[in-house]
C-alpha cells in the first residue's frame, strides 16, 4: 500500500506546523514503511474462525457482557445504533446475539506507532476508569495469529487514550492537552491498562470513550506482548510488541459523544476520521473501526465497543515509552521517540 506522495505531503505538512511537539511525520513513515513489507488482511481467516465457533463464541461473549452491563446499571432499554458498516437493521428490541452473530468484527488494524503517550509499567486491570468522568464505554479485543487463523491466549494486551477533554495521563508534554503542564501528571495512570487474552484470545476492558485532541481523530492505543511475564506486583514492564495499533470510531457516534458533557469542555481543535492522517493511511488496507452497540437509551448510558485483530507472531519490537510509571512515581524518559520538543 502506497500512498501517493502528493497525499503524504498534503496530510502531514498543516499537521506538522500546528503541532510542533508531535512528529507525525515519521509516525506516518514507520506505519508506511510497515504496510510496503507486510500483509494486512485477516479475511482469509473468516472461514476458518467460522467453522471452528470462534464467531458464536466471540457473539456470546460480547452479548453477556452487554447483559451484564444492562443489569448492573438497571437499564431495560436499549437503543441500537446502526454499528459500523452494518446493512441490518437493529430496533431495541433485536437480541443482543442477533447483533453480534457478524464476523464483521474479524478485521485487522496492522502496525501502527504507538505515538508520543506510551507508558510502561501499567496495572493489569479490567476497569482503567479511575476517577475520569465521560460516557461509560466497555471495549472487547480479540486477537488472532495471522498465518495460522488461530486466537491468541496467554497474551498481555495493553490499552491507553486520553480522557474526555483531550489530555493522558502519565505523561507531561507540551502536546498533551492545551497549556496543561502540571507535573503531577506523570503520576496518572487512569485510562491505561494491561490484560490477559483468554483462551479465545479475548479481553474486555471498561473505561470511558476517549475525547480528542489536536492533529488527531478519537482513537484508543492497542498493543500486543508476547510472552510477556508480569511483575509480581500485577503490573507490566514489558516494552516489546507483536503488535501496536490504534481502534477507531465512526464519526456520528464521536459526534454524539462530543454533544455530551465534560466532553463539550474540550477546547481543543477536533480532527475527523477522514482528516486523520494514520487513519487514512490504515483505512487503505484495512477497517480497525470498532463495531458497537449503545447500552441505553442513548450515548449517555453507555457504549459496548469490540474489534478483532490479526497479529503477526514472528514480529517483534521495541516500544518507545514517554514514561514509566514505578512504585516511586512516574519517570519521564528524554530519548522517547514521535517525540521532539
Ligand atoms: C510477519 O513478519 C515477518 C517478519 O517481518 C514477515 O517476513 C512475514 O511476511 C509476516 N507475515 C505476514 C503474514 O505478514
Ligand atoms: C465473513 O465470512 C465469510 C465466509 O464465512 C467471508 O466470505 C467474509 O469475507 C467474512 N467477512 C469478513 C468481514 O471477514
Ligand atoms: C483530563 O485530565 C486533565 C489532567 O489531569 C484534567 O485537568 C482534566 O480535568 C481532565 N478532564 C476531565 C473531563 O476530567
Ligand atoms: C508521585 O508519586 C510518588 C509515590 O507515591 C510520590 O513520592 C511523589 O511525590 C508523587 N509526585 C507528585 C508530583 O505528586
Ligand atoms: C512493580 O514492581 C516492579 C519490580 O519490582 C517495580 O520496579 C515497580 O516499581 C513496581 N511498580 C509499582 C507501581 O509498584
């Protein structure tokens, strides 16, 4: 996949000169350079995940923890969105495994970069809230081997992404939020967490749905560990991955996140999926858009958000991390990379 140089020019230049502290430039030219070598398509898996009951498995289990979900916060309706990409038409009343009976979500997000936010050393943990206020989303993650069409087990899938006005925790830096410089940041590790695939290579988080910040369309972070071993403390130093991407959302359902409140006090400039420049680039080979449902009678009550991905198990990389949160504290690394303030 190549994009032609006119675009590159077009897409990275105006984002480069508003945003000084963050090289998109080369983030661009890692995840170019990756899609020139590698092959990114998880579709001649569908067949094969099909007959061995990994889509009724992967139906059954989003579809519990909808239930659960429904329950727990005493929801009786629902609506559902139409999710992304999907022909059907759902009501409220449509069952929640009729909704997620698709093999839509088997696509692959290849390797990205994980950016300029990275920070090792996270807890493992299903809930990553912490104290952050925003529209309640729950995330399914499903990893699969790209050769051998097989789910993955026994791997630490680690999330990160801002919160509902644009900023990360863990991180000080001059593009991080706008004029929040607060050194106590580095300190934070809310929205940030790491899990362990089951033996369908799943995990679910809960979290909130990530607002958005400059020179950048909603995203969340992904990435992949092999072998991984975890400290004895339940958190994970481990910066090597198979696999670091980024899931996204369709642009309606941003915009009804972002008419929602603390995410209306978000000063910063909103960029959308088709004027992201890595989205862009993915979007050419593969579609790492979250499939989802609304838990509720809107937004407001929350989201259930899931993907698939392929992960090519012979890769291996050397993540760059910000920061590293210890036992003392956060410690800001100078020589990150996407970095160059
Ligand atoms: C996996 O990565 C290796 C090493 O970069 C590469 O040779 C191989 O083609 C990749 N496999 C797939 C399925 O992309
Ligand atoms: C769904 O599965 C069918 C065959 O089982 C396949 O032809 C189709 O490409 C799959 N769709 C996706 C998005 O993987
Ligand atoms: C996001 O984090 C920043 C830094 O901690 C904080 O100032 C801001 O209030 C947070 N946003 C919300 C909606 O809590
Ligand atoms: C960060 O946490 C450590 C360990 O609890 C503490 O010693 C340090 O003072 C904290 N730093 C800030 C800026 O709050
Ligand atoms: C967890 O354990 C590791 C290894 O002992 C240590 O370096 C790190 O500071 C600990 N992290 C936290 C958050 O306690």
């Amino acid at each position: 996949m190549h994009l032609p140089t006119f675009l590159l020019t077009a897409l990275v230049a105006p984002l480069v000169a508003g945003h000084p502290g963050h090289d998109h430039a080369k983030e661009l030219g890692t995840r170019l350079e990756f899609l020139a070598n590698n092959k990114n398509d998880l579709s001649h898996c569908a067949e094969k995940m099909r007959t061995r009951g990994l889509f009724a498995a992967n139906a059954q289990r989003r579809s519990e923890l909808a239930e659960t979900i429904l329950k727990k916060r005493g929801l009786e309706a629902r609506a559902i969105s139409d999710s992304h990409k999907s022909t059907a038409s759902y009501t409220a009343q449509t069952e929640l495994s009729t909704i997620f009976a698709g093999n839509s979500s088997c696509v692959l997000s290849p390797e990205q970069i994980e950016g300029p936010y990275y920070v090792s050393g996270e807890r493992i943990r299903q809930d990553v809230t912490e104290d952050q206020d925003g529209v309640p989303l729950a995330v399914d993650i499903q990893v699969v081997d790209m050769d051998t069409c097989e789910p993955i087990p026994g791997a630490y899938l680690e999330i990160w992404h801002c919160n509902a006005t644009g900023v990360y925790g863990g991180v000080v830096a001059s593009g991080n939020g706008v004029g929040d410089q607060d050194k106590a940041n580095l300190n934070n590790t809310w929205l940030r967490g790491v899990q362990k695939t089951d033996a369908h290579g799943a995990v679910q988080f809960h979290t909130i749905f990530p607002g958005h910040y400059i020179g950048r369309t909603t995203h969340i972070h992904v990435a992949v560990h092999l072998k991984a071993e975890p400290q004895a403390n339940g958190t994970l130093l481990d910066t090597t991955a198979a696999h670091v991407g980024q899931m996204y959302f369709d642009q309606d359902l941003i915009a009804a996140v972002e008419k929602q409140a603390p995410y209306t006090a978000n000063k910063q400039a909103l960029t959308t999926n088709s004027q992201d420049f890595l989205l862009t680039a993915a979007g050419q080979t593969s579609d790492p858009v979250m499939e989802y449902v609304v838990l509720g009678k809107g937004v407001e009550d929350g989201l259930l958000a899931w993907l698939g991905f392929g992960v090519n198990t012979t890769l291996a990389r050397e993540m760059s991390a910000a920061a590293t949160i210890y036992e003392s504290g956060g410690v800001a690394n100078p020589n990150a990379e996407y970095y160059n303030v």
